[in-house]
C-alpha cells in the first residue's frame, strides 16, 4: 500500500485522497452511495490511487473527470468507467494542449525534497490517454443509489471544466475553479470572462453547504468564494479580465490572467 496519499474522512461515506508532498497538493474525492461510488479525479498518477479507493469500498466506482488536465486524470488506467465533459472528451482521447516536456518540467517544479513514491521515474511518465466511458454536460445527473451527483459545467480554467454538486449533502466540489492559491485563467484555451460567470454560477447556488477544492486548503469558507468573484467583477469593471493582462495578487490568492 502507498503511503504517497492521505486520507481524510469528511464523513462516512465521504473521503478526501490528498497528495499533500507534491507541490500543487492535489486532493481527490471518494463519494460513496448505496449501489456505487464516485471518484473526482485521480490525481497525478505517481502511485496507484485504486489500493484506496479498493481499501475505502467495495462497490463499483465511476469516475467523474473535473477536466483533462494530466494532474487530474493520471490514475484513469486504473478504472473503467470513466466520465468527462463532452468538450474535453477530445483532450481526454488524444491529450491537452502541453507538451509532455512542460507536463514533466510541471510535475518536478520545486520537488527537490517531495519523497515520490520508490520506482517513479519522471522521464517514463506520460499523462493518460483512453476513451471515455461517457460524457458529460451541465446539470447531469449520477445517480449512485441514494445519492445524487449534479454536474455543473464551469468552463474558464478549461473549456470544459465541471464542478459536482452532492444534492444529498450540499457539498460542492470545485475542482480547480476555486481554491486558496494561484487561480489559472491564463492559458490559450481560457477565457476569464467565462471563468468570473462560472465562479458567478455557483455562487448564486444558494443549496451549498461546503466547498472542497482540488488544491491547497481543504476547508475554503463560501465567503472565500463571494471574495474571489467580487475580485473578477472588479477586474472586469477595471476593463482587464482578459489573457495576458498579468497576475493580480490578494491576501490569500492570486489571479492569474
């Protein structure tokens, strides 16, 4: 078994799986209904994510892509019933816009003393590639018996880019459209405009209880998320909300255009 994650219990059917020695401390979710189980994410891919999920449940477990970054899908080998936004299913099949060079210059960025697990070589790493089982769009419904899982399509950081909401517990997972560090509406395929309506939608989202992001801090207040849209209209008002126009720093994020 790996020692490469950590466990966090949210509540009994409700797990966190945190890769907190990387950099970027990506975080996974492990949902669990009467007849199946859901996974956002599978991380990084350094070690193999299925010995916890295996170790968590034993029902079947579909999972629910937040979008086709290499960081968020690198245990997808592991799993068969894969599902992602109908506008990255390309990204999914054939691979993002990055280069394996950048992807693995990503994955070692400040890792100097980050204890990866025994046998991962850098240069035999390659992000996934495969079919989906599935895709997806907005207000999708998972059903995995007891327990419904909502898919809120927020594009911006990517185009297809998707927040879960858990109808059953008001929790909402936001992936890396929300969280407490560098929030990434710079890349060629991003639109910033399209990012504050997103962070906007979920805002309005009066039924949300709790927040859990991909990266960083695990417990984020929705007064966080009120700040980080009031921050994106300003930009907007300001006539900057647009790529290329620089990083715009504030007490506990950034906003990277």
């Amino acid at each position: 078994m790996s020692d490469w994650f950590t466990v966090e219990k949210i509540d009994d059917k409700t797990y966190a799986i945190s890769e907190y020695a990387h950099p970027q401390q990506e975080h996974e979710y492990l949902i669990i209904g009467d007849d199946s189980a859901a996974l956002i994410d599978t991380g990084l891919g350094v070690a193999n994510i299925k010995e916890i999920t295996d170790r968590l449940t034993d029902l079947p477990v579909k999972v629910v892509t937040s979008h086709a970054h290499f960081d968020h899908i690198g245990g997808h080998k592991h799993y068969k019933e894969i599902y992602i936004h109908q506008e990255e299913a390309d990204w999914l099949r054939y691979g993002a816009p990055m280069t394996i060079e950048e992807i693995r210059e990503y994955m070692t960025e400040d890792t100097e003393d980050v204890p990866f697990p025994a046998g991962f070589d850098v240069n035999e790493y390659y992000p996934f590639k495969g079919e989906p089982y599935g895709t997806l769009t907005d207000h999708d419904i998972i059903d995995l018996g007891g327990r419904k899982l909502k898919i809120i399509h927020t594009p911006g950081h990517s185009p297809g880019h998707i927040c879960v909401f858990d109808e059953n517990t008001g929790y909402l997972f936001s992936s890396d459209l929300v969280y407490n560090a560098e929030l990434y509406a710079c890349f060629p395929y991003s639109d910033p405009v399209l990012y504050s309506r997103s962070i906007e939608k979920i805002a309005n989202m009066k039924e949300v209880k709790r927040l859990f992001p991909n990266h960083c801090d695990l417990n984020i207040s929705l007064d966080f998320l009120k700040d980080v849209l009031k921050e994106f209209k300003e930009l907007e008002k300001q006539g900057v909300l647009s790529l290329g126009s620089g990083t715009f720093k504030y007490d506990n994020f950034e906003i990277v255009l």
